[in-house]
C-alpha cells in the first residue's frame, strides 16, 4: 500500500484579479522508502501542492483526497493535522535562514519540536536528543553547537539543523522543498548526500520538490513533471530522461546546458509559464509547444499510459510511442503534426516560431 | 609585467571628440599586449575591506580580503568564466575591473592603459567601455521608472542622443534583444523575469561597450528562460565582438558559454586555463570537487560519478587559513600545505595557459572521492 495516496487534488485561491488556479487535479502516490522528484519552473503548484496536504495553505480552497496512512488530509480538522505534521510528515523548506527563529537557541529549536509531540519527554532528554541528532547529521561538536543561535551557523549548517529537526520525530515521510536551492555546489552535495544516508538507514519516503533537473537525476526514484498546475508527465526516472514523453519534459532537458553540447546553441522553450488566473484553453503548454496541433487547442490531455513498460505517463496527444530524443520518435512525432495540424494550430505554429528565442525548433 | 605609465588613460581620455553615438576610439596601447588581441587585463588585483569595531571610537578592527593578488585577462570576443563559491570575491573582482569600487592593490588595464582607480571624470569615457549586467532582474531596475527611461539612461548620462533619438535608439535596442519596441512605456512589473533581464541586457548595450561583466545573469531564471537569455547573449557577442566576464555559480553554464575559465577560492585563483583544459583536465581538488559536486542532468552519469564530498563550509575571509586556503578542506592536503602559499603556476604536462595554485595537483586517473567516509569530520 501507499504511504501517501493523492487523487484528483485541486487548489485555488479567489483574489481581486481572479481565481488562481494553482493545482489543477494532480495524482500521485509516494511509495515507503522511496524518493518522488517533483520537478516544475517557477509558479507550477509545486510547492502549493504539498502545502495544500500539511495544511499550510491558508484561504486556499482544496478539493480532492490525500490518504496518508489511511487517514484523508484534505478537510481534516486542525488539531488531528497538527498531530501528524512535523511528527509524521516533516517538511525542509528551501530556505533555512526564515524557517528558524532567530532569537531561539537551535538546540531548543528542535528540543521544542520534540515536547511539542509528547510533553511526557523531559526538557534535558530533548535536549539530549538534539544534540544526538545535531551530531548524526554532521554538525561539528554538537555539544556546544546546540547554545548557538541560527546565525552563527553557515548556511549549510543550518540547514542540516532543519534536517535534524525534520527526522528528530522519526517521520514516514519527510517532504523537501527546494532544500538545497540557496546552496553551494559542494555544500548542495553534502546535504543531499546526507538526505540519501538518513533515507537508507531509516526508511523515510522522500518527496522532493525542485526546479533542478540534476538533483533529481541525483536522487530521485520517480519523478513528476508539472505545468501550470498538472502533471505534464509521471515516469521512473530514466524514463524521464531518457525515454521522454512530453513536449515540456523534452524542452526542460533541451534547455540545460550539458557538457556533451559545449557551445553550441540551446534550444530554450518559447515564451513564458502562463498565469494561474488566465490559463490557457485546451493543453495549458500548447502556446508554448513545437508539436501544437488542433485538439491542443480545445481538449485538455489528462495523463495516460504511454510506452510499453508500465507506469510511464504523459499528458500529450502526441503518439504514445513517440518516446526520446531519437530519430525514429521524432519521425512519429512529426507525422502526427502534420495530421493534426490545420489552420488554427498552424497560426499559433507560426506566432511560436515568430517568437525570437524560438530558434527555429517549431516543426512546420 | 611591464609597468605602463599611469598616465596613459586621462590622456587618451583627453583626447576623447565627446558627444555622438559612435563608438569610441582610442589611441594604440604604448607598447603591444603580451599574449595578443587583450582587452582588459587585472594584474595583481586586491581589495580588502575593513571591519569597524562598534564602540564610541570605530577602530579598524579586522580586515575583510576579499580579493587577494588576482591576475586575468581577457581577449577581444571572448568569454571568460569567473566561477566560484558564495564569498569567494568573484563579484568584488568584477566590481574592481569595473572601476566600480577603488582596489587596495594591484593594476587594471583596459586596451593597454592603465585605468586604477581613475579620478571619476577621467573615467567617464572608459565607463562606457565597459558595462554590467546583474543577478537579481527585479531589484536592478527601478520599479517607478518606464523601461524606455531605464534603457535610455546611459544615453542621459554620457549625452549622446536626446529626444526622438534616443528613444528610437532604445527601441532599435529594445528590438534586439527581443522585447517590443511598442512596450516603451511600461514598467518593469509588466514584464516577466526573463524579459526584465533582456531590459538589463539593452541597457547594458546601449552604449556598444567592448566589455560586458555578467555577474550571475541567469541565476534567478528557470531553466527554460535561462536557455533564452544564454542564446541572446551568444547571438550579441557574435554580433557586435563583445567581451564577456561571465561569473556564474553554475559550473554547466560557465562551461557553455565559456573559452576559458578562471576559478576563485576564498579571494585566490585556484586554477585558471582554457575551458577544456580546466573541466576536462582539472588539477586543483577544489576544481575537482566542484566538478564532481555540480548535478548532471543525467541519471546514469550521476550513477557512476565519484563525488567528492567536501568537508565543512568555506572558511572566513577575515582570517583565511594561512598556506593554501583551501587545506583544511582538501583533500589531498599535507604539512607542506599548511605554511606555504602555492603559486599560481603551470603544471608538468599542462599547456602554459593552464595554471594551477597547488602543490600537490590530481593526476591524470586518480580519485579523489573517498568511499569509506561520506560525511564530514
């Protein structure tokens, strides 16, 4: 069984301009031990997402189910959610500078962390365990570290103290939000390879949220791709990287700069994400999309399988077989567009390929 | 290093016609730049800043080294990329080269003239010369001003073109850099992040410098915006034979846009030499951990990767460890390390624009990652 079971989730948040539409029925499962990469650009519901389910989405309106453990997240009432969050469900936020008090030791940061889910710990075991934990996850002389205040710790060290903080109740779950985007390379590499050891050893499930291709290529299992609010595409993660489905997916591996193609030019994807109040009619990335054809522009794709090993899916009404970069793929890929596409789809054709950073990628 | 007479810059300067949109012309360097075609040579450049104490009298109590004795140089056309970790006085270097903040020690040299710390009127023609474009594309344009005035600014500020001129030489610009020209008129609000960088980048261009310094101009775009500002960037270089200092935390995009890379550590250049030579041969374990700390897109790659896994965080630059500044992270470090600085210097086997600041470089086919310990101390 699944440790986190969500089914058509949808968030929205009504504003003076509009209603923000910011996950638009989205379904996914993260299984026990396993790392679930979500990957999206800025404005794509991914943080939203997994904030809807702690219930950290103040004057969002949420439908849909989260079973977590059998237990349905969505409309649960307050006080049963904040048994679960933080002691079940941990979370890291991106940035660790915000998400400690400033005026709070860290030591006592994460000692109340720990009486705030069982008061019958004494005030000197929890912080006995704070320094234990500040030590497993590699703060140097956790003894006094644990008086210091969050800024007489470097950027890495602090987060490693929210990491502690996450695990110090033994979560099932831990979810990362974007927890080593403020980082640098060598310390990035640290913390996620400290992310990988305390998985292994406890068995935690991941669920890691990035716009960073290559911490998922890093540490993820399985991985979604979402656009403006849905999933785009849901595969294990050589499936998404090198066995691609979507046009989006197939652009965000394009667009990053890979040593194999030093110097020459990169094929970015045209224009911008779109807003979450004015989303596009039909597939929400068809403004965008090399491959446009007519019913892009009425019908929504929803995910389906595609491929021929299971699990692989994609919201695209290209061919199901059309899989990868590979000539035979993209053969496929054009026979359908030039089926599919007549006299509207060509418009928005040509508006992508007029565009000046379309670098000629539009199939016409 | 020749020493060049200070007095080179005001007097190519005096000489400047002024007014007019034409690019600038000086007179030849004194004597020809050593290594060819350079534009801008820093020789030596160090930037230290003092650290206050808080009592009634504010005495000078420490000493930030930012920059510490940095030499580079960059030719006509070409790229070169600044790479680096938080703190390690990469864009205090740009600042320097810009002219922007005075150095403590050490020589800038644009076209062959020396141009330190120049008195602000002598360095106005130079100013255009060179130009910047920054990180953050929100905080660098004023949020009450129209773009058309922003772009237009250095227009103002050097008093080429006024009026109907100018703003048709801010559209001309506006085009280029792939924004409409009719969007003269709005603000920065009304425009996206990749767009506000493209407004950054015209501004940058208005007065066709010889010199560009991007201090991290794709850091705050996703991927796919990112990929279009790189594009754009590579599109006006070929254009117009602009020079980059390209300074980036992302080691893939340093490498892209790059012809030859410099990489900093705690204000020091650690190894500095052409792209390939530096991604491809490193010799610095710092440079080799960087490279193998920087996730590829690429899962099978990531699989078979030997990462080397630093310990610690980078120390202050208030008291940089003394010997290389990088030993109480290295890997490779021994006594030796501890007490002698390492010159910056070629390395047996390596081409002589390849230099390493190491005593004990990687050789070719050894690991550095070590298996039995991942974490930290």
């Amino acid at each position: 069984m699944s440790l986190l079971e969500v089914t058509d989730l949808r968030v929205s948040f009504p504003t003076a301009d509009g209603v923000v539409q910011a996950v638009r029925g989205v379904s996914f499962s993260v299984e026990p031990g396993r790392t679930l990469g979500i990957v999206g650009e800025s404005g794509s519901g991914k943080t939203v997402l997994t904030q809807s389910l702690l219930g950290l989405t103040p004057g969002g309106q949420i439908s849909g189910t989260a079973l977590f453990d059998g237990v349905n997240l969505v409309g649960l009432d307050p006080r049963s959610l904040q048994k679960i969050r933080g002691k079940d469900i941990a979370v890291i936020f991106q940035d660790p500078l915000t998400s400690l008090h400033p005026l709070y030791k860290v030591g006592w940061q994460i000692s109340e962390m720990i009486r705030a889910h069982d008061k019958s710990i004494s005030k000197a075991a929890a912080t006995e365990r704070a320094i234990e934990l500040l030590g497993h996850v590699g703060i140097p002389r956790p003894a006094e570290r644990v008086n210091d205040y969050p800024h007489q710790f470097s950027g890495g060290m602090r987060q490693r103290a929210m990491i502690a903080m996450a695990i110090s109740l033994n979560p099932k779950l831990i979810i990362a939000d974007e927890p080593t985007t403020a980082l640098d390379a060598t310390v990035q590499a640290q913390i996620l390879d400290l992310l990988l050891r305390l998985q292994q050893e406890s068995g935690t499930a991941l669920l890691m949220i990035t716009h960073d291709l290559g911490v998922v290529a890093d540490i993820a299992d399985d991985v979604m791709v979402m656009y403006a609010g849905r999933a785009a595409e849901k595969a294990t993660k050589r499936d998404i990287f090198y066995a691609e489905h979507h046009p989006y997916t197939k652009g965000l591996l394009e667009s990053i700069p890979s040593s194999s193609a030093a110097g020459t030019r990169l094929r970015p994807i045209t224009g911008q994400p779109p807003s979450l109040i004015h989303i596009p009619a039909g597939c929400a990335f068809h403004p965008r999309c090399a491959y446009v054809m007519d019913r892009c522009l009425t019908d929504e794709p929803d995910l389906h399988p595609v491929g021929d090993a299971g699990g692989h899916q994609s919201a695209c009404w290209l061919p199901v077989s059309a899989l990868g970069p590979g000539a035979a793929a993209e053969d496929l890929r054009v026979q359908a567009v030039e089926l599919g596409r007549t006299s509207r789809a060509a418009q928005v054709a040509e508006a992508i390929a007029a565009a000046p950073e379309s670098e000629g990628s539009v199939i016409r | 290093m020749n020493q060049r007479p200070g007095s080179a810059g005001p007097r190519a300067a005096a000489k400047f016609p002024g007014g007019g949109p034409e690019p600038l012309v000086f007179d030849a360097p004194a004597e020809p730049e050593p290594g060819g075609d350079v534009l801008i040579r820093a020789d030596g450049i160090t930037k230290h800043f003092p650290v206050y104490g808080s009592g009634l009298i504010r005495r000078k109590v420490a000493l930030v080294q930012a920059v510490d004795g940095v030499s580079l140089s960059i030719r006509r056309g070409q790229t070169l990329g600044l790479v680096g970790e938080t703190g390690c006085g990469k864009s205090t270097l740009a600042r320097c080269i810009a002219g922007l903040i005075p150095v403590t020690a050490g020589k800038v040299y644009f076209e062959g003239h020396d141009i330190t710390n120049l008195p602000r009127r002598t360095m106005q023609p130079y100013r255009r010369e060179i130009q910047m474009i920054f990180q953050d594309p929100y905080g660098s344009l004023n949020p009450r001003r129209r773009v058309g005035s922003i772009i237009g600014d250095p227009f103002a500020v050097h008093n080429t073109a006024t009026g109907n001129e100018r703003k048709k030489a801010v559209q001309d610009l506006m085009a280029r850099v792939g924004l409409n020209p009719e969007h003269y008129n709005r603000f920065p609000a009304e425009f996206s992040g990749g767009q506000r960088q493209r407004i950054g980048v015209a501004r940058a261009l208005a007065l066709r410098p010889k010199l560009i310094i991007c201090d991290e101009p794709v850091s705050a775009l996703d991927v796919s915006i990112q990929a279009q500002v790189l594009n754009l960037l590579a599109d006006l270089q070929a254009d117009f034979g602009l020079s980059y200092l390209f300074i980036a935390h992302d080691l893939e995009v340093v490498r892209h846009v790059s012809e030859s890379v410099t990489v900093m550590y705690l204000g020091r250049i650690a190894e500095q030499g052409p792209s390939d030579q530096v991604y491809g041969h490193s010799r610095h374990p710092y440079t080799a951990a960087l490279l193998s700390a920087a996730p590829a897109a690429d899962p099978d790659a990531a699989a078979q990767r030997q990462r080397i896994i630093l310990t610690g965080d980078v120390p202050s630059p208030i008291n940089p460890p003394a010997g290389c500044r990088f030993h109480p992270r290295c890997p490779k470090a021994q006594n030796h390390c501890t007490t002698n600085e390492p010159p910056l210097e070629t390395k047996a086997g390596d081409p002589p624009s390849h230099r390493t600041a190491c005593h004990y470089p990687v050789q070719q086919g050894e690991t550095l990652a070590r298996s039995g310990r991942r974490e930290p101390r």
